[in-house]
C-alpha cells in the first residue's frame, strides 16, 4: 500500500517561502497570483498493510516525525 502524505502550514501561521515566491511571480508578471502557501508532499510504500492498520500507521508517522503539529496541518491518501 502506498501514502501521499500533504503537510502545509496552518492558515494562522505566516508562510515567509510562500511570500517569497508570491512576490517573485508578481516581478515575472504574473499579477494575478493572490497568495502562495508553501508545503511537503511526501510518500511512503508501506507494503502489503490493511488500510485501517495503515491509516494508524500514518497518522503516528506525522504526529511524532513527518509534521511540527504546531504549526503544521497534514492529510494523507492510501492506495
């Protein structure tokens, strides 16, 4: 089984990389772009694990190593 893991940083946490990048796109042109909010994708093979055991498995993954739950959120995908 695999995992996609997402981790962004919490909408009350300022992204200083996201505003790096907003503001390199308005000097490229592209005006347009109201915000950008900077994260991690990550994925995980988990080999042949039932999904519920693999979901318990993840979500231990990102609360103790993959994610800072302070200031970070996360949603993940199995396959």
């Amino acid at each position: 089984m695999k995992a996609k893991v997402y981790v962004t940083l919490r909408k009350s946490v300022f992204d200083p990389q996201g505003k790096a990048v907003q503001e390199a796109l308005g000097s490229m042109g592209f005006n347009e772009v109201q915000s950008v909010r900077m994260g991690k994708y990550i994925e995980l093979d988990l080999g042949s694990t039932e999904k519920s055991q693999a979901e318990q498995k993840i979500k231990v993954m990102c609360e103790k190593l993959l994610t800072n739950t302070v200031i970070e959120d996360y949603r993940y995908e199995l396959n």
